[in-house]
C-alpha cells in the first residue's frame, strides 16, 4: 500500500513503537497511543504530490532480560564493583579587579584602564 496522504503515514508509522512497547513490563508509558492521538487532530492535510512507497516492517526485538528479584521496575547495574574516591581540592579563584576610567577631553574621550594594580 503507498501513502498519497500525509496522515496515513503517520497512522502506519504507529507500528514501530508499538513493537518496541510490546516488549516493555505492564505500566510502561505507551508512546503509540499518544501518537493515534496527536495525527487524529491534525486537521485535513492535501495529498503528497506523489506517492510514497510502504514502510518496512518494525524489526524483531529480543526479549528483555529479567531484573533481579524484588528489583522492579527500578534500575540496576549487576557485575560491578564501586569503591569511594577522595574528593578532590577546590581550586581557589582570585578575582580579576579592573578599574575603567574616561575622563573627558575633546571630543573623544581616552580610555585608562588599569589592570591588578
């Protein structure tokens, strides 16, 4: 099937989160659903001047590896080992003083600056 409509591509398009959210645990936010809904209120589109060939097909997913038990939905890291480092020193800042002064002469004016003094 080709796309002549630019709403019917983002109809079909909903396939590919769909496969990523069938592979997500109960609860997960559902993203197809909230596109369904945003390209339902898009007003009337024109047709595409030509027409766009079909969408591949959403690729196969692996299955998501189990979380330990009790874990959840919560994240976690397994096989590594974390050990406390020293913080380190704050480097000390000095402030930069600077002093403009333009004292009129003329009709343009000389600038003075003077820096750390």
């Amino acid at each position: 099937m080709t796309y002549k409509n630019p709403k019917d591509l983002l109809l079909d398009a909903i396939k590919f989160p769909t496969a990523v959210e069938a592979k997500l645990p109960a609860g997960a936010p559902k993203v197809s659903t909230m596109l369904a809904d945003a390209t339902a209120k898009v007003p009337a589109l024109p047709d595409f001047p030509m027409e766009i060939p079909d969408l591949p097909a959403p690729p196969e997913l692996p299955e998501m590896p189990t979380p330990p038990v009790g874990a959840g939905l919560r994240r976690y890291v397994t096989g590594v080992e974390v050990t406390p480092v020293r913080a380190a020193a704050r480097p000390t800042v000095t402030p930069l003083v600077q002093a403009y002064t333009q004292p009129i002469e003329g009709v343009v004016g000389t600038v003075t600056s003077r820096r750390g003094m």
